[in-house]
C-alpha cells in the first residue's frame, strides 16, 4: 500500500492542477519537473471550430512540490515557466491582426493546501488552491502565458487503493476574479501496475464554463485563444511511469480533448521526472 501511495504521488501529469486525495507523511517531501508541448497547431474548438491566424506552439516547464506538515495536511506548490510562440500565417492574407513573435514568462503560480478528512480503505480529502495573476501578455503577437486573473480553486477528492491498481475521482470548481468566467471541474484517474517497476494510467478530465464573466480581451488574444475566457473542455489522456527506485521515477503522458470550447484540437504530450524526499 505505501508503494501505491509513493506512485500515486508520483504519477500526477503536472499540466493540470494536482487532485489527488492521497497526502504527504508529516516531513517528507515530493518534486516533479515535468515539459508539457503542443508543438505546432492552428485549429481551435469552437461553435463553430475555427482557425488561429498564425500557427502557434505553446510549452510549458513546471517544477511541483508537495511537503507534508502532517500525516493529512500536505502543502502545494507549482511554478510554471511558458514558452509560446506564433509562426506562419495559417492562411496566405495580405494583412494579419497578429504579429510574429515569441513570449517567454511566468504562468500562473499555484499554492495550496489538501486535508485528509476521512482514510478507512476509501479516502476523502479537501483542497484548496490559489492560483496568482502572474502571467503576462504581449498585445502585438497576442500570446498570454496565464490568466490575467486570481483563480480560487476548491476540490473534494476521492480515491482507494488495491495491490495492484488504484482509483480516484474529483469535483470543485474555478472561482476567478476581474470579470472572468468561473468554471465547474470534474475528473477521475485510474492505473494498474503491470510489472515491477512499470504502472500504465487513464484520466478523464472535464472543465465547463459557467458563462458568467464579461471581461473585454484584445483581438489578437482572442485570436491566439490563449487563457482567455470561457475555456470548457472534455479531455482524456494516458500515462505511462517507470521507477527507477522508491525515490526517483520517470512518467510520459499524451492527452487530448473529445470536445471544447476555445481549447486547442491537438495533442499535449507530457514528460516528467520525479523525486520524493
């Protein structure tokens, strides 16, 4: 059981926000340093789908932690560094709203804690996760690396345990501030351990807009839909992770979206590497 626990904690794909019910012994600690590319898209999830004016590719370097303060009470923190950039016009236009160019810059900064309130073979826990208006955003080429807002993000999760496999699931909802839509959350994540060292994973992950925001965003932002607002998505993706020992691990991930709502159609393929203190 404490190895599923180490490889629960391990397993997390960084590209969203880590849900899982699982804490921190008091003391120890968890980091992960994952890349996260979409290396080259142009078409947009919409009503109707659209395209970009330029192609663009976004990246994302992430460094994570957690640190246990106690055997249920497990801190969080995530600090993303982006890489976007816009390419070649996606159409021949003698005239484009977007320039060409590159932005690279902080994310939005995550902190936040999670509760252990109930462990008896199912375990239930609370989380609560502030996300800081951190990124930036450059006008001519419209890229934007985080929300221009502060994000409050509360989530009970669940999850259990078995010799060889393990499931959990999770609810909450995006609260964020300066007139930006909030959006209700819903995921679950399953893995079975195949060999001694090696786990495979599925997740399905679920993001619905509440259409509720009025914030005013620039052209060239809407153009690239970067972080802007009512982003809704119904993604699933897949993991594969390797132990080298009960310290060091190694993951790669490749997700996806069935369907959204100003989201990129095309892949995210996810590398990390791990170590637990």
């Amino acid at each position: 059981m404490k190895k599923l626990a180490y490889f629960l904690l391990f397993c997390l794909t960084v590209n969203t926000y880590a849900q899982s019910p699982w804490t921190q012994k008091k003391g120890e600690a968890y980091l992960q340093l994952n890349f996260t590319t979409i290396p080259s898209y142009s078409d947009i999830f919409g009503n109707p789908d659209f395209q970009t004016e330029r192609e663009i590719s976004d990246n994302t370097l992430q460094l994570y932690a957690e640190y246990g303060i106690s055997d249920k009470t497990t801190l969080i923190a995530n600090l993303p560094l982006k890489f976007v950039s816009t390419g070649d016009l996606v159409n021949a236009s003698p005239v484009s709203v977007t320039a060409e160019g590159s932005e690279t810059s902080l994310g939005n900064i995550q902190l936040g804690v999670r509760h252990n309130f109930y462990n008896k073979k199912w375990l239930i826990s609370g989380q609560l996760m502030v996300v800081a208006n951190t990124g930036s955003f450059d006008a001519a080429t419209g890229l934007r690396t985080g929300y221009d807002a502060w994000t409050f993000t509360p989530v009970i999760s669940a999850g259990r345990g078995f010799d060889k496999w393990y499931i959990q699931a999770f609810t909450g909802v995006d609260i964020r501030t300066n007139e930006y839509s909030s959006a209700f959350k819903l995921g679950g994540e399953a893995g079975y351990k195949v060999g001694s060292w090696l786990w495979l994973a599925g997740f399905l992950d679920g993001v619905a807009s509440f259409q509720n925001g009025e914030v005013q965003q620039p052209i060239t932002n809407l153009l690239t839909s970067l972080y802007v607002n009512d982003q809704s998505y119904a993604a699933f993706g897949f993991k594969i992770i390797g132990e080298i020992n009960k310290n060091f691990g190694a993951n790669v991930g490749l997700g996806g979206a069935l369907s959204g709502r100003r989201v990129a159609k095309s892949p995210a393929l996810s590398f990390g590497l791990y170590y637990k203190l």
